[in-house]
C-alpha cells in the first residue's frame, strides 16, 4: 500500500474565501471582458491565476518584517538579503529590485545595443519586452521537444546547442550581449533544464565569450527536478544542486515572488564588478537606492528568510507533489495537458481540449473563461493572447502551445482544494464541444493579456451543469 503524504506545515491563521453562485460568475466574467485578470479577486474562489506573489508567509517570516530596518540607505534589512543571496544561490553581489521585471529592465539597459540578439530558452513576456525596448532580438534556442506538450522528455527546458551554435554563426558573438537561461521555463509549462545541458551551454558560450545570465525565477523547483531525474543527484540536497546550478551563470534576474516565499521583490545578482556599478547607476533612476531598489526593509527580511526557507528538502518535495496531485487527476480523466507535468502549475492543453475552435478564436482564452464560470477557479491564458503580435508581420504569432494555466501559489491551498479543481475541469471536458470560442474586441498596444477584453464568437459562454 502506498502511504499519504500530507503538507509539512499547519495552518496558523486563515483568509475566509466567498463562494458564489453561476449567475454571479458569469455576470462577472462579463464584466471582466472574458479575461481572468479583470475579475475581482473578491469573485475567485480558488485563485490559480499566477504563483507570483502569492505565497503564504511562514511564523519565520513575518517575525522576521519586524526587524525591518527603514533606514532610506544602508539598512540592516539590505546586508542580510546580501547575505543570504551570497549563500544560497553563491552570487558575489546583489542590487534589490521592486520585482523580477526590474531586474530585467537593469540587466537589459545595461548589455543590450540596438541590433543585438538575446538567445534564451523560450520566451517570457517581460523579459522580451525589455529585450526589444533596447532594440534587441529575443531568439528561442530551446529544443523542440519544448514546444510538443506530448513530448514525456525529463528536461523539456534544455537550450539546443546546436541551434545556439548556428545563431552564434549566423550573428557573431560580439552582436549578443547575454545568452538567458531559464530555469524552469514558465511558458513550456514549468519544464526543468538539466545540470548537464547547463554545464555543456557553459562550456560554449566560454568559448565564444559570451555571458551566461540566469533568469532563477523558479530555481529551486528547477533543482528539485535534477535530485528527482538526473544520475548522480539523488543524495544531494536542493541546496547544493541550486549552488551547483548558478555556479554555471555570470548572473541573474530574479523575481523572488515565486521560489523566495514573499509577496513583493525581486534583484539582480552577480560577480561581475562593471555590471555591479552600472546596475547601481540605473537602479538609482529606476526603483531606488542601491541598498532598497524598491523595497522596504521589511520586504527585504522577508525575502531573506524565504531563501533559507525555500531550500528546505521536506518543502519543496510537497510543493511539487502537490502540482502533480492534481496533474495525475487530470490525467486519469483523459484530459490533455502538458507533460511531464511542470514544477509550479498544470497546463491544460487547450488546442486539444477545444479542437473545434481557431487559434485565433483564442481557445485558451475561452477555457480559462469557461472554467470560471464553472466553479469560479481563475486560471490563465498562456496561448495566441500571450504571444502577442509579431513585430514584422503584425500578425497573431499562433504558437504551437495553447495553454492554460493553473498556477498552484506556495503554501496556500490544500489537496482538497486540487480535488475541486480537478472535478470542475473533468466536468468541462466532458462537455467541451459546447464551449464557445472569443474575439478579441479591445487590445492594448503592450503586453496585451494582461488588459485585452474579449466578447464570445457565438453564444454567451455557457457549460451546462
Ligand atoms: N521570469 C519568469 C520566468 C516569470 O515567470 C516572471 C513572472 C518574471 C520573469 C517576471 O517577474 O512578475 O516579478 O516582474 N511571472 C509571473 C507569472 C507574472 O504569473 O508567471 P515579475
């Protein structure tokens, strides 16, 4: 017989949840232009919009804001972030940023010219943004496996060092600044790179001397996957793996509101001493002082001892069960998703869960939608609307992932909540063909998703119960 398992953790205060009727929901979803970010957190019942910042905070943690030093610069807060970053992850030097986009913003300013080429493994939203507000090109260098949610691949996220090779050929070394490396990748559906692809991208980029930056969002859930899958890891602590891990980078962007266990922050990190300058000459002009970027000291002690807490072996074992819990579910009803399943969320395959619709009827959208008014689950979209538009063309970019995702926060729902989430997506593929798809009928010029409004192509978006 195979044992339970439950959270390593007991509930010491708790946030009561509204429940709401159909009728409601689907005024809401209305109201909201068809997109799960304009609703009203006040309307969600279980919120799996994002894992970003919404994390519940240990004892640990909030004992820790009140030692908050509000000093405006040099604060005690600022030496033991330093610290803490200095341990964990092994970096030389830290600049604290508002969250992950400012950092991106630094890194970006401070290494990318116009006509400059940034390789990554994928694509993230605010990372290319940036990227292309510098005049620089993001290309994807991930392997093609990444991008076929069938694929069982343990290490989805790895770079394809041959196509790295042919854009470094193709552009010359001297025209990229940075090759970005996520580890996990968000958008491949929280996939892991392996401690050997990191190694042997290392080894290439040595050779062209060319920078190797990390985007360690979800580090952590990243090293957890190399102790599960890759040999010679087993015995390891995470901590030691995520060490081993940023050993192979120049640097990296972070948004601690993921792995970090906080609700705000995020910082750029390094060893090299001109990119340390010139992030304190921009951080002054965009988030703050050098010892503060945007944060208050207590944010500060906050995402310290997250980065103790977030390398224990007991958590971040159950956070990624937990994903996989409801992950199993799904599969055992038949329902398409991304495999293997990621570390910080389950993606619904939506070009498979709605087959009836066009692309650009925005099927991930109008499931994300669906699944709302089923049972007031808020998910997002990561497909067509995401994706943007492409520069040259102006056209939809149609990417070969149509997902949504249901993004699991830290700490904060318990297994049965999964349990209500699986029954309410079972329900809704049972009864699939009767979802209708969306036009889009207002879109923002930037990072569209986030405020685009939709009206249903047909019928009002309704599922039978
Ligand atoms: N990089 C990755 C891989 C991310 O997932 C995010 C944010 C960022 C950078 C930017 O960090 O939000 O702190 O500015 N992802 C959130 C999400 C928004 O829901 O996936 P940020």
């Amino acid at each position: 017989m195979s044992r339970r398992t439950a959270e390593p953790y007991k509930i010491k205060s708790v946030e009561p949840i509204r429940m709401t009727t159909r009728a409601e929901r689907e005024r809401a979803i209305a109201e909201a232009g068809y997109n799960t970010f304009l609703l009203k957190s006040e309307d969600v019942y279980i919120d799996l919009l994002t894992d970003s910042g919404t994390s519940a905070m240990s004892d640990a943690q909030w004992a820790a804001m009140m030692r908050g030093d509000e000093a405006y610069a040099g604060a005690r807060s600022f030496y033991r972030f330093e610290q803490a970053v200095r341990e964990i992850y092994g970096f030389q030097w830290m600049v604290p940023t508002h969250q992950g986009r400012g950092a991106e913003h630094l890194i970006s300013r401070i290494l990318i010219r116009p006509g400059h080429v940034i390789p990554g493994n994928m694509y993230f939203t605010t990372t290319r943004v940036h990227q292309e507000l510098q005049g620089g090109t993001f290309v994807d260098v991930i392997i093609d496996e990444a991008h076929d949610s069938l694929s069982d691949h343990p290490f989805k996220g790895n770079v394809d060092l041959v196509k790295l090779q042919s854009v470094i050929d193709r552009h010359g070394a001297e025209n990229i600044p940075y090759v970005n490396v996520a580890v996990t990748v968000n958008l491949a559906g929280g996939q892991p790179v392996s401690m050997q692809n990191l190694r042997e991208t290392r080894s290439l980029l040595q050779h062209h001397g060319i920078r190797m930056w990390c985007d360690a969002t979800r580090a952590v859930e990243n090293a957890f996957f190399i102790k599960e899958r890759e040999s010679g890891y087993a015995g390891k602590p995470v901590r030691a793996i995520l060490k081993e891990m940023m050993s192979y980078f120049d640097g990296c962007t972070m948004s601690a509101k993921k792995d970090c266990l906080v609700n705000i922050g995020g910082f750029l990190a390094g060893n090299d001493d001109a990119i340390l300058q010139a992030a304190r000459e921009q951080v002054v002009i965009f988030e703050g002082m050098p010892t503060y970027g945007g944060l208050s000291g207590r944010d500060m002690e906050a995402v310290a001892q997250g980065i103790y807490e977030m390398v224990d072996d007991d958590y971040i074992a159950h956070r990624i069960n937990q994903v996989r819990y409801l992950g199993r579910q799904l599969v055992d009803f038949g329902v398409p998703i991304v495999l293997p399943i990621g570390g910080h969320a389950v993606f619904l395959d939506a070009r498979q869960f709605l087959p009836h619709l066009d692309q650009d009827e925005y099927p991930a959208q109008a499931l994300a939608a669906a699944l709302y008014v089923d049972s007031g689950v808020r998910a997002m979209e990561r497909g067509n609307v995401s994706s943007g538009r492409d520069q040259a063309t102006g056209k939809n970019r149609r990417p070969k992932l149509e997902l949504v995702r249901l993004t699991i926060p830290r700490r904060v729902y318990t297994d049965r909540h999964m349990d209500v989430v699986a029954d309410s997506v079972r329900h809704l593929y049972e009864h699939r063909e009767e979802i209708p798809g969306l036009e889009m009928v207002y879109e923002p010029p930037t990072l569209r998703f986030f405020t685009a409004r939709f009206a249903p192509v047909k019928t009002a978006c309704q599922v039978r119960t």
